[in-house]
C-alpha cells in the first residue's frame, strides 16, 4: 500500500503562514499538535525551513528528532550528513525517496515554496486556521480544492481563536 502524501500547516488570515524565517504568532497547543503528528513519520521539508528548523530546536543545532527528514532544495552543492536526513533536487525525487522510507503517511511540513510545489500532489491536508490579522511575507496556497471536511475542532489559547482543520480533496 503506498502511503498517504498530506500536508500539515498552520494559516493565519489572507493566508500568511510566516513573516521572514519565523511564525508570525506562537501557539503552544499548535506545536505540540505539529510534534505529535510528525514524530515517527517521514517529513519534506524545504532546505530554508530545514535549517532554522535545525537551528532552532533547542539551540543543539540537530535535525527534529523521531523523524525521518527529506529535504528539499535546489542546490545540488547541498549536503547534510545527520542521521535520518536525505537531500533531494526535485518533488519527484523527493516523494520517491519518501516512498520509500515511509509505510504509513509522508507529511510535507513547509516552507512557502515547498507548500505551492506540492499543493497538488498531496490528499489531506491538516489545517490549523489561526483568526488572526499578522503581517507576513510567506503566504499558503490556494486550497479550495480541500472542501470535504474530516473533522475541525474550535479552540483558544491565549485569546487566539483557531481551529484545527483535516481536509480531503474532492
């Protein structure tokens, strides 16, 4: 059985998903959804994404653990000799090596160009839509072709409305 390709963001309002490297808000809840949705799985990831995503965890300069990291970048002088990290030039290369690591679901986790290249190769997508106005400069792709709703739980943290979307293409 061939695993199922999905995407897992989180999308503020006019579809800003990031301002430079960072997140243009902080919700704790969200994260830990995002970790405990992608550990133990195989992640795609953008090389720019990769790197402040190695950078940032916990300052140790190492990849997210309990993941298996293809990255996705087109600089083919680009190499990174961590555990559980593969370098590939390509989407198809990348879901190819992907496919071939993971047995369950492959989730592409971002950055902005990552998201519009494979916008529509994927089959679900989890959603958390923030309802926050925030200025940023990395926005999501259109994805209305996602209306069949799977579930959507509301909440709220630190007066930030959210909720936790999981679409299927139709």
């Amino acid at each position: 059985m061939t695993p199922r390709l999905s995407m897992i963001v989180a999308v503020a309002n006019h579809s800003v998903i990031g301002r430079g490297q960072d997140m243009a808000w902080h919700i704790r809840s969200d994260l830990r959804r995002f970790r405990a949705m992608t550990e133990g799985k195989t992640i795609i990831v953008g090389r720019e994404t990769f790197e402040h995503l190695r950078h940032a965890y916990e300052s140790r300069n190492k990849p997210l653990p309990e993941r298996k990291q293809v990255i996705l970048t087109k600089n083919m002088n680009y190499h990174v000799d961590l555990p559980n990290c593969f370098v590939c030039h390509t989407v198809d290369e990348a879901i190819s090596k992907a496919y071939d690591i993971e047995k369950v679901e492959i989730l592409v986790v971002g950055g902005g160009t990552i998201f519009s290249q494979m916008i529509d190769r994927v089959e679900r997508l989890y959603l958390t839509k923030v309802e926050l106005d925030v200025d940023g400069d990395v926005f999501f792709p259109n994805y209305s072709q996602f209306s069949k709703v799977i579930s959507e739980e509301p909440q709220e943290e630190d007066g930030i409305k959210f909720r936790y979307l999981t679409l299927e293409r139709v």
